[in-house]
C-alpha cells in the first residue's frame, strides 16, 4: 500500500498555530539533519541557534529560540518537505523529515492502563501462543479487570489488592509494575535509532504476533521539565515478550521499532500539559488485505500521572544530561481476529499504521521486517562530525 504525507492529516488541527519543531535531512555538499521550526510560511532551519533537538530543549526558553529568525535558512513549505518525507516518493536531493529527537534517551514506561495490564498477563501466560489468548481474557478479565482498573498504583488499596491476586494465584510482574509503587520504564531504543513520519517501520522477522502501541511521547530536558509533546508507536512483539518478560529487548529494540513524530509540539500558550492529559490518541491499521483496524486510546484512564512517570524516570538516582523522550504506554492491544477465529491481531507486511490526535497531528509508518528496512548506519558519533564539519559546533 503507497504511504503519502499531506499537512492536512499531518499537522495539528490547529495547523502551525502553535509552536512546532522537528528534525529534517538537508542534502547538499554537507548533508546531514538538521533542527527545524514549522511556520506558516515553511520549514525553517534553525540549526545555527539549536545544532540538535537535544540543545533546544535544553536552553532556558525553547519557544523563543524555534521562533528565531536570526541566522534561520529556509528549506521549503511544508507541504513539500511533508510530501518528500514519504518512502514511496523521496527524492533524496531535497529536505525530508526525520524523528524530531537525536541526542536525547529514548524511554518508555510500560503497562499504565489497566487493560493493558491484563494483556501483558495474557501474553506470559499463553507462552507466546496467540491461539490460547480467547479463553485466558475471558478467564482474566472476568477474575481481575474491574479490580485493576478502580486502583490508584502503589496506594494501600493496591497493596490489599496485590494480596488478594496472590492468594488466587493470579500475581505477575506485570501488575506489579502496573498497580505497585514502582512504575516500569524501560529503554526502548538507542538515541538517533528511531524513525519518523513516513518512513518504514520494523517487526522482527521471526514475530507471528504483535501489534503496534500508539502512544503519546513527552519531551523531557535534562532538568526534568517535560517542554512539549509528540507521538510514538512502541511496536511490540507479543510472543517474544509472552515466552518470558526477560525477552523485553528483543520484544521492543530492534531495527526500525520505534517510531517517533511526526514533530514537537511545545508547551505555550496553545498547548501544555493538561492538553496532554485529556488527549485521545486515535490508531488505524490498513492492510493490503483489505483490513481495517480502527480504535482510541484516551489519556484520561492512565494509572499514574505523566508527571509522576518523569519522576520515576529521572530523579538522584538518574540522569540525564542530553534530557529524554518518554513514551507514556497505551490502553490500545488490539483483539480483534484477523484471520482464524481466536487468533487475534497481528500485523501483515504493508500494513499503514496511523496514530494521531488533533492537538498533534499524526504519525504515519508503513510495515515491514526489521532485516528489510533501511539499516540505522547514522548514530551520535556520526552527528558530531557532521556538525563539526558544518562548523555548528560550539
């Protein structure tokens, strides 16, 4: 199926209203990418004031530096750019987009809504075997989903509840990352290792059972002030993490896996945290096959607060000097059977997923293996010298 890319659908509802930045490929005698700023008379360079995403979000007032017109290069409209960024039709001697992160740490949190965590159980219990899933959800959700749903993670009442499911022999580590006092975060993938709009997306080759995992993605500098938002697909590998959750590496951090945009959307007078909050997150799977999967995800049902996800994530006990992007965890598993009764969702080769959410845009990849997508061959080390030899480097 052909990927295509229009502002429209790309960009927020309110267009380049607020205050939007990302990463784009700028080909030429130094081609390298470079940090960028969405108006509403283009795609403006703005690599001489901020030379990574991760600097940006780091200076003292991000919004003032990604409106700077100062030493600022235009690159093209939107429109263009956005059309370019797509695989089927990129032209490789003019700009495309790239994930709107580089140098920051690429996080996730997992299990943070409560159906969620009845699906993890679900995998660990059926061995990675999706014929098994059927009866094990009715058997779950019948024992323990209205419990988890009604408890606030780490509380006394979870901690009654975490006795109760012992007793029945329903505990798991899932929910104790899900309702105990500590919440699971995890890396997902190297910095400058994931892929943004447009671009493929990688399952790998040996998976038969995954789905993708809309989410939204918080900014985080190294402060632990979250300056904005974006989206992400936490791609996961449902059998590899059911054989055994020490397989979550592999489940999550392969070539390709994690994609990211398709821009930053900072924290003005336009958008901030609370918009975080109430944001639906919509997902639509098309597959060559004539399949369409369609569904929402609403950040009003998250288990522990966006704040308190950063707080578990940086703190004395870590940091983070480049800052990180955080992926918040999805209430969306897709069940619904693809192909043979009880089999559940997988993805197909080809298949167009699309997250979005008006105050965002949206984020739109096309399915294929990890072994078949584009290889990662441009890493931190790579970054430096090209901004060395663009003389950004300060």
């Amino acid at each position: 199926m052909r990927l295509t890319l229009e502002p429209k659908s790309s960009l927020p509802g309110d267009g380049c209203a607020g205050t939007l930045v990302g990463r784009a490929w700028v080909p030429g005698k130094l081609a390298g990418p470079s940090v960028v700023a969405l108006r509403a008379d283009g795609v403006w360079d703005i690599s001489a004031a901020a030379p990574t995403m991760s600097e940006l979000m780091n200076a003292p007032d991000p919004v003032a530096v990604a409106r700077t017109t100062s030493g600022a290069e235009p690159l093209g409209s939107v429109e263009e750019v956005l059309a370019n960024t797509a695989v089927d039709s990129r032209d490789l001697d003019r700009p495309w987009f790239l994930a709107p992160c580089d140098l920051q740490a690429v996080k996730a949190a997992g299990v943070t809504f409560a159906n969620s965590m009845v699906e993890r159980v679900i995998e660990s219990r059926a061995k990675g075997d999706p014929t098994r899933q059927e009866a094990l959800r009715r058997e779950l959700g019948s024992e323990i989903g209205a419990d988890l749903a009604q408890v606030k993670p780490g509380s006394a009442a979870a901690e009654r509840l975490k006795e109760a499911l012992i007793q029945r022999d329903l505990w798991s580590p899932y929910l104790e990352v899900g309702i105990g006092p500590y919440a699971e975060i995890f890396t997902k993938c190297p910095p400058m290792a994931s892929v943004g709009t447009g671009a493929e997306i990688g399952l790998h080759p040996e998976s038969s059972w995954n789905n993708p995992e809309p989410e939204i993605v918080l900014v985080v500098n190294a402060r632990g002030e979250i300056k904005g938002a974006t989206l992400g697909n936490d791609v996961n590998l449902r059998d590899f993490e059911g054989r055994s959750a020490l397989l979550l590496g592999k489940a999550k951090d392969n070539n390709a896996s994690s994609a990211i945009g398709p821009f930053i959307r900072l924290f003005d007078r336009s958008y901030a945290l609370d918009d975080v909050r109430r944001s639906d997150v919509r997902l639509t799977v098309k597959g060559d096959d004539g399949f369409t999967l369609d569904g929402v995800s609403s950040m009003t049902r998250i288990s522990r607060d966006p704040l308190d996800l950063v707080k578990h994530t940086i703190g004395g006990a870590h940091q983070y000097p480049d800052g990180f992007v955080l992926f918040t965890g999805t209430m969306f598993a897709p069940t619904r059977d693809r192909g043979a009764k009880g089999s559940g969702f997988t993805h197909h080769l080809g298949d167009i997923v699309t997250i979005a959410t008006p105050t965002l845009g949206a984020l739109v990849n096309r399915v294929t293996t990890s072994d078949q997508a584009p290889p990662w061959v441009f890493g931190a080390g790579a970054l430096m010298r090209n901004l060395a030899a663009r003389g950004l480097l300060r």
